[in-house]
C-alpha cells in the first residue's frame, strides 16, 4: 500500500476511532495494523493525532538563466579561441573580454553572465559541440644509443620556482608514410610559466635541431636554464650536449619508454602542433618557410599572451581515486609578470604587444595561414 493510500485509508478511521466505543475500539486496532502494518502503539499515535499532509518539496531557485545570446557569444568565444577545456575557458573569457566587447553587441548582463559562468555549466551547454571533436597521438621517436651515461635520467617531478627549465621533443608530420625527408615539428615548453616556442625543422637532423634550439633560446623572454628530452638520438649526441655545456644548461633525459616523464611537452604537442598541423605529411621547403612563419608569428603571441593554461599544484589518494589540485588558469606572461626578477623589459614588451593587440584578429589571421599550410600538404600516400 502506497504512503497516500494510507494516509486516505486513516482520515477514514480517525472518524471511527474518535467516536467509537472501548470495545469497537480494539476492533478498529486490529484492522489498522492488519493493513498498514503498524505496530499497536504505533497505530494509537495515528488514530489520536490529526494527520498532517507531507510537504511538497522545494526545489533550489537559480539566481538566474543563461541567455541565448549569452551561449551564442560562449560558442563563438570557445571555436575563436581553439576550443579551449572549459576551466581554461573560464579564465579566457575575463582576459578576452575587452575584444569580446568590441567584436560582439553584448549588454552588461550578457557580460555578467559570461563572466560569472561555471566551467561546469560549460561543459554542459557545449556537450553537443564537443562531441563533435576528435583526436589521435603517435609518433616517430627512435632511441638514442650514445652517451646515455653521460646525460642524467631526470626521475623526480618538476618542482621549479622560476622559469628557465624546459621539456623539448619533436613531432613528425609524416602523414601516412614514414619514407623520405619530411617535416618534424621542434616543440618547447617552459615548466614554470608554460610559455611554448616551435620550430619547423627539415628531418631529424642533429645540426637542424640543434640550430632550431639555439633559436628558440634567443627568443625566449628569460634564460635557458635546464632542458629535458627523450632518448631520441636527435637529442642524446654531442653537438646538444657539447651546446648545453658552453650555455650552463642542466641537461637531463627522461626514462625509454616512459612518455609521463616528459607528460608536459607531449600534452603541448597536441595542443600547439598536433590540433592545428593535424596529421598531413608535410615534405616541401615552401611549406617548411610556411609553418616557421607561422610558429614564429601570430601563433606564438596568441598562445602565450591569449591563452590561459593550468599548472598541477599537487596530488591526493583518496580512497581508489587519485584527486589532482590545479591553480587559477592564467596566461604564460601573466605567470612570468608574477616574477619580475626575469628580465623587466622583455615582459614589458609583451605586455604592450597584448594590449595592442586584438584576440579576435589574431584568430582570424591565423586562421587564414593555417588554409594556406594545409593547401601546401602533401596527400601522396607514398613519397
């Protein structure tokens, strides 16, 4: 019997009960715990009582509701910057904002929205777009054989207070083939600040990567302090470690096979390299002069002036699960102005050259060399 079946059931002997006499009282007792259930005692208190219907139960008022214009500027927000994770998302759309102003009509409360918006609440109202997006990982890595022993395995986690300690690694573009001369991707990122420079490089070659690197460290806006690498043999060979002697660069290597050891550069690589380049073989010089334009341009300022990114502040077991705790996303030049101690100028350089520049220009001139790149791919399925 239902619980408002037996609420109605009772309003009936309640009248009963009240005028009933001693004797036709434990008769009505009787029938009541044999169809409800009750105990004795139980049933007296119900019979004596005057029934109190249940309260509805109040559901938790929202403050208030997304608006469609609101989601519309979010979507469009979230394609123009990349489809960035919600959480990064979040903190994008404040550093964005004065661009957003001036691309889209927003009304203040559309902007109060925006900004007050949950990474949750992301999540859900881009699910149907996100479904959409798909990805895949490999890679060509051969290991190096010579002077292992020379060059430390570094097995402990990243634990740096200042910028200067960077992973590096190589990304092919090999398309569906392997054979020939064909373009690899040089990419580095800093630990501390997660600043990203990258480099397109002509095959594997220990000279070309060593070149790409000694560019790359005249352009970052702080010293080069430690490098991290794979045991690929484009990286473990005397003219690197040779180079990182004459400059006092710790050199360290991570362990065969372990790709967590370097698990900062290989999640840079999809995001900086892989997402854009995608999988195509790319294997002319034109397209070569094509993406370190594009590395070196707008690409390279709208990642590391536009783009927040986490950091992961620490571990706790809980249970079976493993919980891990980030930090605010913020951008790689606002984690290197949090420094100042790392060269004042070059930052207040960078700093100018994002208030001087548009987001939403930035995208679309990306977007127009990224067309050009991929019409110089070649779709050949054997080189």
């Amino acid at each position: 019997m239902s619980q408002k079946s037996k609420t109605e059931y009772l309003e009936v002997m309640q009248t009963r009960y009240r005028h009933a006499g001693k004797t036709e009282k434990q008769f009505l007792l009787d029938e009541v715990c044999r169809v409800c259930g009750y105990h004795r005692k139980h049933a007296v208190r119900k019979l004596n009582h005057v029934l109190r219907e249940p309260r509805p139960r109040r559901r938790a008022k929202r403050d208030f509701t997304y608006s469609a214009a609101t989601l519309s500027i979010l979507s469009a927000v979230w394609q123009v910057a990349g489809y960035p994770w919600s959480v990064r998302l979040k903190s994008l759309l404040r550093v964005w904002m004065p661009w957003i102003k001036a691309h889209y009509a927003i009304t203040d409360e559309n902007e109060r929205q925006l900004l007050t918006i949950s990474a949750r609440q992301i999540d859900r109202r881009l699910q149907n777009q996100k479904r959409k997006i798909r990805h895949r990982i490999y890679g060509r890595t051969k290991p190096g054989t010579l002077l292992k022993h020379q060059i430390p395995i570094r097995t402990t986690h990243w634990d740096v207070t200042t910028p200067g300690y960077v992973e590096v690694d190589l990304v092919a573009h090999s398309g569906n083939s392997a054979s020939g001369d064909f373009i690899f991707s040089l990419n580095l990122t800093d630990i501390f600040s997660g600043w990203v420079e990258t480099r397109a490089v002509m095959g594997k070659g220990q000279l070309g990567v060593l070149a790409a690197l000694e560019e790359m460290r005249l352009a970052l806006p702080f010293e080069l302090k430690g490098l991290d690498s794979d045991n690929g043999s484009e990286f473990i060979n005397e003219h690197l470690l040779r180079f990182c002697q004459q400059h006092h660069i710790q050199f360290t290597r991570g362990r065969p096979y372990k790709k967590d050891d370097n698990a900062h550069i290989e999640q840079k690589n999809w995001t900086h390299v892989r997402k854009v380049l995608g999988w195509e073989r790319y294997d002319s010089r034109r397209a070569l002069n094509a993406i370190n334009a594009f590395y070196r341009g707008r690409w390279r300022v709208m990642m590391n002036l536009f783009q927040p990114s986490i950091k992961l502040i620490g571990k706790q077991r809980k249970g079976s699960r493993l919980v891990r705790h980030y930090d605010v996303p913020q951008t790689p030049l606002d984690r290197l102005l949090a420094n100042p101690n790392e060269c004042p100028e070059t930052l207040k350089h960078w700093q100018q050259q994002r208030t001087q520049s548009d987001a939403f220009v930035l995208a679309e001139e990306i977007e127009h060399r990224l067309r050009a790149i991929w019409d110089l791919a070649n779709h050949r399925q054997d080189p």
